[in-house]
C-alpha cells in the first residue's frame, strides 16, 4: 500500500506528538488548610478575636507546575497562587502571587525567569526556619519582614546543588509592584538599572547531621534608598529530633521594616512609611523539630528581634529602639501522607518601639486547631 505524502506526514505528526507528551508533564498541585483561631488583644480595645483562617504553617494555594524533557536539560515552569478557602476568594486580587515562572534545568543548576521566591526565602523555608515560616502573624513576622517579602516580580535567579553544597542567586529588575505607592517600589524605569531592584545571594552546605547557611538581600527603592539584610544559619539533627538556630541582621532606609511589621501586628490605620530613618535590626531564632512518633511531629520555635531606629507614631516621623519576642508551638497529626490534623499555641510580646506595631496591648496570645490536606 502506498501511502500519499500528505497521509505520511499526517502519521510522522502523530507520532511526533505523541513523542512530545510522553516526554512532558503538567501537575496541578496545592494545599487546602484552614484552622479555627482564637486571639487575645486583637484591636484597639483589647478584644479578643474568634476567626477561621487561612492555614496556620502554610496558605492555602493552587498552580500548576510542568516539565518538558529536551535531552539533557528540562524545559520548566510553575505558575501558583494563594486562595482563601473559608470564602473561595483570591488574597490581593493576584492570580499567581506566589510564583509564576519558567526555566530550564540541567546538571549545572536551573534558571529562571519570573516573580519567585528569593534566594534568601529559599534558604529559611526549605532549609533553616524551624516553621518554614508560619502563616499566621504571630509566627512568620521576622523572616518575611527582614526578607521584605520573600517574593519579587521580574526576577532572573539561579539554583543548584552540587553533593552537600547549595547554591542560589537572584537578581529583581523590579521588585513586587503591589508595593508601589508609600513604599515607593516599582522597577524597570527609564534611566535607571537600580531602582526598585534587588539582589539577592545565598549558600548552604550539609555534610551528615549538620548543615550551616548563608544569605544576603539587598533592595532598593525608587529614590536610591536600600534595605540589605544579613543571614546566617544552622542546623544539626539528633536522632528523630532536628535543632535550629540563626541570625539576621537588617539595615533599612525605605521604611520597609516598619511598614511589613506594623501590618504583620494588625494595626489598620493609615500609616506612612519613613524613608531615610536608618533603622537597624538584629534578630535571632532557635527551634527543634521531633518527630515524636511516625504521625505525630512536635515543633517549637523562639523568635527576638532588636530595634533601633523604628518608627513610633503615624506620620513616620517619630523614632525609638525597642524589642519584639515570639513563642510558638506547633503538633501536627497526620492522618495520611496528604492529610494532618493540627494545633498551635503562640506567644507575642513587644517593648518600646515595638509596642507601636500592635493594635492595643503589648502582647498576643493565640491558639488554632486546624486540618490541611496536600493534593
């Protein structure tokens, strides 16, 4: 039988696509986890707040992440964003806040081209922070403040691992728009290749039970003003215990740390961020993770942050040093590999200029139950 030519490339198509797809993948992943939380002096009048929430160690979120195999390297992307389970909205508006990227992927490293985490979020969440940065406030203030973030728009970032050795680079040609206005954040303007950018630098190494981490973050506002951010970590694990320690230090001139601190601490009121205040910060945290039994895993984490320099009334013109402190206990059950059950218990108390980040009293106490569900 002969086969026409139009016929033939009809077959050569066919089996061309179906090469392509057997070679690609595309997941739809996320989480879905919502807790009951009651918390203490959550208002101007000291009330006590009963609430469901969105998660209590991790938002709830949904995307899409796929590879194409290219013979030797992967073609890359991943497009994830936050939901709000207990009314089905979208936090911000934003579709993809929390990554919308694609790369390539080789035995040298991976690059990528998009809005991402930086690499000194990478380096706390995956590596060294004891809650891989909790969800609630009370529990994820210091590491998103002094990382600005965690996120930036326009980013250009490296990874790679090579045995113990990690390494990460990024480089923001616009930090996250949503900060443009008071912040003073946007990117990519005619004349400038530093305004509203960041970079950011990270490295870590684990050899048997221990593991050591190092990061920097620099950003800069649209009228030159920076926040860089210093970042050292460890970690060391114990049988089926693993014990955490680190340190940050943060030199803030675009009014950042105060203006992700005062939100963080549920003040509501207009609030101008000050530039130039020549804050200073210097935090550190401690934490262990035992898994206490093949279910049922135990975390605890402290969290202390001194200030100098931070802001103290409204109008971002007034200035004190003060003191921030954070206790949290977390027991996750899990149910099966996808599903845990869960409870937390936080502690929050501020001192000074801190004090000013809180909506009435100095401290909060909180407690959640919850349930999460991986997909």
């Amino acid at each position: 039988m002969k086969l026409k030519p139009t016929g033939l490339l009809v077959i050569v198509a066919t089996m061309a696509s179906g090469n392509t797809m057997a070679q690609s993948s595309v997941t739809l992943y996320g989480i879905t986890d919502l807790s009951i939380r009651y918390l203490t002096n959550a208002n101007s009048d000291n009330a006590g707040k009963l609430s469901m929430e969105n998660g209590a160690i991790t938002n709830s979120r949904f995307g899409f992440r796929g590879t194409e195999d290219l013979g030797g390297m992967k073609a890359i992307f991943n497009l994830l964003g936050n939901i709000n389970p207990d009314n089905g909205t979208q936090p911000g508006g934003v579709l993809f806040s929390r990554a919308a990227f694609v790369g390539l992927q080789g035995s040298a490293g991976t690059v990528t081209l998009g809005r991402q985490q930086t690499a000194m979020f990478d380096l706390l969440v995956f590596s060294f922070d004891p809650l891989t940065v909790g969800n609630y406030n009370a529990s994820q203030w210091l590491p998103v403040a002094l990382a600005n973030g965690g996120r930036a728009d326009n980013m250009i970032k490296y990874a790679g691992t090579f045995g113990g050795l990690t390494l990460g680079a990024g480089y923001s040609l616009g930090v996250d728009s949503s900060r443009t206005g008071p912040a003073g954040f946007s990117g990519e303007q005619p004349g400038s290749r530093s305004r509203g950018t960041q970079l950011s630098l990270a490295i870590s190494y684990a050899a048997g039970a221990a593991a050591a981490g190092a990061a920097f973050q620099q950003t800069r506002d649209n009228a030159g003003n920076r926040m860089s951010v210093y970042n050292l970590n460890g970690s060391y694990a114990v049988g089926p215990a693993k014990l955490y320690a680190g340190y940050l230090h943060s030199t803030d001139d675009t009014g950042s740390m105060d203006r992700i601190l005062y939100a963080l601490g549920g003040r509501t009121d207009t609030f101008v961020p000050p530039k130039g205040s020549n804050r200073r910060d210097d935090a550190f945290f401690v934490g262990v993770v035992w898994q206490a039994m093949p279910a049922l895993k135990l975390t605890a984490a402290a969290y202390y942050d001194r200030s100098r320099n931070a802001a103290v009334n409204l109008a971002g013109t007034a200035f004190a040093d003060g003191r921030r402190y954070a206790v949290v206990g977390v027991a996750e059950y899990s149910l099966s590999k996808r599903s845990q059950l869960y409870a937390t218990l936080d502690y929050n108390k501020a001192s000074g200029a801190a004090v000013f980040d809180f909506p009435g009293k100095s401290n909060q106490t909180g407690f959640g139950v919850g349930m999460r569900h991986s997909f």
